[in-house]
C-alpha cells in the first residue's frame, strides 16, 4: 500500500517537472504502466480500490491530457512544416497517417470486443445459480458439522455417567479407556473451578491439556453443556465438548469432563474451501460495478498506451524512414544553391543508403570540379587584371574591337591620345565615337579598311587633325581567333608619335642648321671687310658720280652682309641647345612690358591686353618668355600691316585641371588668319608665307614652350587667328635647368599639359 502511493507522488512530480524534453512519451508509458499496475492490485481487495481510487483517477486524467498534449505538440509541428513546404513533411504526414491507422484500427477492435466480454463475463461471475450453490455448499457443511456436534455430545453425555462414581486417583486410568473408546484425540477432567484433575490424550504433543476458558465455564455454571469448533493451530478444526459430571461420591462439587474430537482432513479442507470461496464470492459481489469499471478503465489505459505507441511508432518510423530523403531533399536544394560541399550522413546500408553514398560521391566530384574551375576562374581573373594593370600602364593606346567594330575595351591611354573618353563608348559601334568626335574619323575608317580586307597583321601611319593640332599616330593592328562560338575582331595598337617625329624633324633642321650657319658665316665676314676697304681705298679717288655708284654699291653688300649675319644669328639660336635660366617671373608683367615697348614703335597698333589677376608666379626663364612674347606680337603686327582697323589681344588666366595648375598665354589678331596648308605644319622649321621670312620664328617659339615642359597650339578664329600656350605652374626646384629634347621628356611633358 505504501508502495503504492509513493508511486503516485512520484508520478505526479514527474508531471509537474515534465514542459519539455527529449522522453516524454517515456515518461507517459511509465505513468501508465504505474496506474495499470495500481488498478490490477487495487482489483484484489475492495479497502485498496476504495483507497487508490481517486489517485487512479488522477493519474489516468493527467496521463489523457499528456498524451493529447505531445500528440497535439507533434501533429501542430507537422502542420507547420508542411505550412513552411518543409522537404519530406507531405510524405511524412502520409505515412504517420497509413501507420497511425493500421495500428489503431486493430487495437480499436480489440478494444470493442474487450468490453463486450468484460461486461458479459463479470455478468456471468454473479449468476443466481452460482450464489444459490455456494448457499447450499455452506448449509450442508455447517448440518455435517452440527450433526457430528451433537453425535460427539451424546457420546461424551453418556461417558461422563460412567465416570461419576470414579474417584479422582482412579480418573487417569478411566480416562484412557473413555478415549480409545469414544475415538477422541483428548479428554480432560476438570473441578468447578476449571482445575486439572486428569487428562488423557492421544498424542505426546498433548502432554499439557487444553484449558477451558471462561464463556465456556460461564455456560456450564448456568447448567447447560458446551459444544463447539475450535481452530487448531495450522491444522485446521477439531469438535470441543464440555459436560457437567453428576457425582454420586462424596466429593465435593460437580466435576467437568471436556473432550476433543477431531474432524476428519477432508471435511476440514471442504469446510474452508466452501467458507473461502463463500467469503470471496461476498467481497466480489460487493466490488462488482467498481470491479467492472475497474477492468474498463484498465483495458482504457492499455488502449491509450496502445495509441501512444502507435503514434510514437508512426512518427518515429516515418522520421527513420524519411531521414534519408529529407537529407537528399535538403542537399539537392543546396547543390542547386551552390553549394557543392554538402555531404549526407550515412546511416544505412541498405539502397536509401546507397542513394546517399551515391549522391556525397557526386556533390564530392562536382567540389572537385568547382574547385578546379574555382582555380581556373581565379588564374584567368588574375591574368585579366595583370593584363588590364598592363594595359593601364600602357603607354600605347590599346583597342580591341569585333567584326561590326563593336568596341570591347580599350585602356586609359587610348583616351589621353585621342583626348576622348573612350570608355564611354564600350559596347557600342566604334562609328559613333567617329560620328560625335569627327578628328577619329580617319581612324576609324582605316581599322574598318583593314578588318575589311582581313588582315591578320598591318601596321599604318596616319595623321589626325583635332583641337590639340596634327597629331602623327602609329597604329598596328592584329586580327583575334575566333573562340568556341565567340567571332574573332581585332586588336589595334597605336602610340602618337608626333613629339619623336617633330623630334626627328628638329635634330634634322637643326643639323641643316648648323651646316648652313657654318658655311654662310665664314665668308660673310671677307665679304663685308672687302666691301669697306674697297670703299675707303677708292671712294675719294673716284669722280662723284662712280663714288656714288661705288658707295651705293658698297652699302648694298655691307646692308646684305648684316642681313645674312641676321639669318646666321637666327639658325645658331635654333640649332643650339641652351640651358635655361630659371627664375621666378611676373608673367603679366613681363606682358606688360613688352607690350609697352610696342606700343611706343607702333602707335598706329591697337594692342590690348586682358590679364588675369590672380596669375601665379612661373619658374621660367624670362629672357626666353620675352623672345617667345616678341616673336608672337612681331608675327601678329606684320599679319596685319595691311588691314584697317587691326587690333592685337594678348590675355592670360590660370587654369585647374585635375590636380594641375596651367597658366594659359593667348595672343589674337585680326589678320586674316592662316591657310589650311600652313596650319598643319606651322611651326616647323622653315615654314612660312612671307616673301622675307626665314620661318624659324614659331619654330622658335615651339622649342621655348618646349623647354619650360608646356604645349602650343594655332587655330584660326573668326576674323584672324590665335596662339594659344600652355605652361605648367611648379614649384622652385633650382636655378638652371638642363633642357631636354628626347621624344619620352617631350612627351610626358606634354601629357602633363594635357592633363
């Protein structure tokens, strides 16, 4: 009993424990098997029913609402997950289905029939034929008993006639015979006062005599003679008799002769198996509506721990069973996702677990190839950016281009060359960029000549005209295999190489130069002193009219002489290579200045002059800036000797470009301007449209603007035309600057100007 309900608070401390973990359906199986144990020891005996009654009750509510609460906890995450379109929660719930029926139908059943034989049986335990013969078993055992009472009375009754003249010495031998006649197990004969006198049994056991007790002295006292059954410690019944002697000695009070007569082991066993199975039949009788709810509710609890292991079983088997699909689902998804380093557990051997040892060993090859073309991808991804670091790098303009001349891409130094954006023209027809940039149109047109014609390999030189002047590009172009389905197109590689052929051009002008200076030079000085001593020598001597013709003549080839020394003076300044002065100017100034002493030779001039005022200083060299301002102002007064109302600007204005700083110098006349065929190549050596010029003066102007690390441009403008020069604005770095005339210095020079 104890037992009993230390189970009970032990289960209820384990309901009161359990919210959630991994063996709740552990703990509910072992609730029920506790309360199915308590109702079958309950059934026994009605004071434990009674006792266990409410707590059976107890456990088996609280055991109902567990189980539908983790069933409901379990069927409310299924319906979530097939909510989520969870992998596998379809056929899952299929087969927790088809399971949960094939294991309850059947238990249902069992469970029906159950009941129908339970009611029918504990029915048919209580039959009124049944208690009836129980009845009668009863009364005829207790008539045996009573008829051998009083035939065990009367024998006693009248022995104890004979013993009523037998004296008290005498009394243990009569006793013997008395006993082996009546067939008595013991006969005792006591005083009135319940004293021994004699006894005589048929067993050593029975040495000491039993005694007689009180209800059984009282009943005799009051004249009446006992009978009666007796237990016999662990042998069953015996027959107790107690009569009163009626003594004809002078012995005092009447003695008492009790006797025992034993009953016979079958009828002792009959006995007390009708009075057991009589006592039984009564306690069940009374237990029989609490016994059958009894079986009901027990039967009940098998049901439900029947359910709860079907259901646990369906999911359990469903999850075993799907375990291996979902984790294919799932690492199908991932392989789909990208993710090629999935690998499934394997925990079966059986063809869902060659399914998965199948689908690790391809997601490993498919890693392995991921991988290698991982490596690939990064080997080419770092081959394009060596190759774009290198085209970045490039001097040369790089243009890679399809057969419809698609531009696929170009590099940063295409663009400064042509001094357009080509980047903005990426996938799309090279002929828009000739369309909206007209200068690119003969590049165009010969890239598109050549892919024409299909040549693998041409190399051309061609001349652009834009805003920066005649530019001299050296393209060659190379034809691109044709890749898998891809077309092939065209590479085109082109440098500007106007800076290395003006270059050419001036190392070859300044060598004509210095020969032209060599040899014009050494005669001029005979040829003057000869004129003047011929001049002095005859000229007083001769008549007046061949003195005149003699001085004239004589002026004439001194006049020549100066002029030629002019010339001479002029081609040594080009040819020469000087070193350059450099200090701080004042360029506006210096402007001014110059200006100024035109001024006052040419006042018929209008010269003006639009200074910015916020000009910074130049390191430059001012000597060379003043014969560079000379040359530029001498050009533009004789370009308008012979037009009304000329007028001559000079301005100057700083400029931001990027992370330079320009000081931009314009000189603007109204002269007329320059022809197209001057243009082109005006300031080389030798080039000019006067019947007296030596055309070394832009020339001139060119290579200063070159020294100081600047550019210069001509263009004609609306009624004349304009010089423009750009020089960079830097910092003081020394006081003499060697001048440098390779083609790299010129070039980066201008390039710095340009940017």
């Amino acid at each position: 009993m104890a037992t009993g309900q230390r189970l009970v608070q032990l289960a209820l401390a384990t309901l009161k424990r359990l919210a959630t973990g991994r063996t709740p359906a552990a703990l509910l199986v072992v609730l029920l098997l506790a309360g199915l144990y308590l109702m079958s020891d309950a059934t026994h005996s009605s004071t434990a029913f009674g006792q266990l009654y409410s707590w059976l009750l107890v456990i088996n509510i609280a055991a109902a609402l567990l189980l539908i609460g983790l069933i409901g906890k379990h069927l409310y995450r299924l319906v979530r997950q097939m909510k989520s379109r969870s992998p596998g929660t379809r056929l899952t719930s299929r087969l927790v289905v088809m399971f949960i029926v094939l294991a309850v139908t059947p238990v249902t059943v069992v469970y029906y029939f159950s009941l129908d034989f339970i009611q029918r049986g504990i029915d048919s335990w209580f039959d009124v034929r049944v208690e009836q013969a129980l009845d009668d078993a009863l009364e005829l055992g207790r008539a045996s008993l009573d008829m051998r009472m009083r035939e065990v009375l009367h024998q006693t009754q009248q022995v104890s006639t004979e013993l009523s003249d037998t004296t008290d010495a005498l009394a243990p031998f009569a006793l013997n015979d008395l006993r082996a006649k009546l067939d008595a197990s013991e006969l005792t004969l006591f005083s009135s006062s319940g004293h021994i006198i004699a006894s005589s049994a048929a067993e050593t056991a029975g040495i000491i005599p039993t005694l007689t007790d009180e209800r059984t002295l009282l009943q005799l006292r009051q004249g009446k003679d006992y009978v009666g059954l007796d237990p016999i410690r662990d042998t069953g019944l015996h027959v107790r008799v107690a009569v009163l002697i009626s003594d004809r000695l002078p012995v005092g009070d009447a003695r008492i002769l009790q006797a025992l007569y034993p009953i016979s082991e079958r009828m002792n066993t009959l006995a007390n198996s009708v009075q057991s199975a009589f006592a039984q039949y009564k306690e069940l009788a009374y237990l029989r509506k609490p016994l059958k709810y009894s079986f009901i509710l027990t039967l009940s609890l098998v049901l439900l721990l029947s359910m709860l292991t079907s259901v646990w079983a369906a999911f359990f088997s469903a999850r075993r069973l799907m375990a291996p699909i979902t984790d294919l689902v799932e690492g199908t998804q991932a392989v789909a996702a990208g993710d090629y380093r999935t690998r499934l557990p394997l925990s079966t051997n059986d063809e869902l677990g060659f399914l998965v040892r199948s689908f690790n060993e391809m997601t490993h090859k498919i890693a392995l190839a991921q991988s290698e073309v991982q490596r690939s991808q990064q080997h080419a991804e770092e081959q394009r950016a060596y190759l774009e670091v290198v085209l970045r790098h490039l001097s040369s303009g790089v243009l890679s281009l399809g057969h419809d001349l698609t531009l696929h891409t170009c590099n940063q130094a295409a663009g400064q060359i042509l001094g357009i954006d080509v980047s903005t023209y990426l996938n799309r027809p090279l002929t828009e960029l000739a369309t909206e940039h007209g200068h690119s149109q003969h590049l165009v047109d010969v890239i598109g000549e050549h892919l024409q014609r299909g040549d693998s390999e041409w190399r051309e030189e061609l001349v652009l005209f834009g805003s920066a002047g005649r530019q001299v590009l050296m393209c060659r172009g190379t034809q691109l295999p044709e890749l898998g389905e891809e077309a092939g197109g065209v590479v085109v590689v082109f440098d500007d190489v106007t800076a290395l052929v003006q270059a050419q051009r001036d190392a070859a002008w300044g060598e004509v130069a210095r020969r032209l200076a060599h040899e014009i030079k050494n005669p001029l000085t005979p040829i003057q002193l000869s004129a003047e001593r011929l001049r002095r020598k005859y000229l007083a001597t001769m008549s007046p009219k061949d003195a005149d013709v003699l001085d004239r003549s004589t002026h004439t080839i001194v006049q020549q002489v100066e002029s030629l020394k002019e010339m001479v003076k002029a081609f040594s300044e080009y040819a020469r290579m000087p070193q350059i002065n450099v200090d701080t100017v004042d360029l506006n100034h210096l402007v001014e200045e110059v200006l100024d002493l035109y001024r006052l030779e040419r006042s018929d001039a209008r010269l003006s002059a639009d200074l910015d005022p916020k000009m910074p200083e130049l390191q430059a060299d001012s000597g060379r800036l003043r014969q560079l301002l000379h040359n530029l102002i001498k050009n533009a007064l004789e370009a308008t000797d012979n037009v009304a109302d000329a007028r001559i600007s000079v301005s100057t204005r700083c400029l931001q470009e990027a992370a330079c700083r320009f000081v931009e110098l314009r000189v603007c006349d109204t002269g007329g301007g320059i022809s197209d065929e001057l243009l082109a190549n005006l300031f080389e050596p030798y080039v000019t449209s006067k019947r007296k010029g030596t055309g070394l003066g832009l020339a001139i102007v060119k290579k200063i603007v070159e020294e100081h690390g600047g550019m210069v441009r001509a263009e004609n403008i609306p009624g004349g035309a304009a010089v423009t020069i750009r020089l960079p604005v830097r910092e003081a770095k020394g006081q003499r600057v060697s001048r440098e005339t390779t083609s790299q210095q010129i070039t980066r020079d201008k390039d710095d100007a340009a940017a």
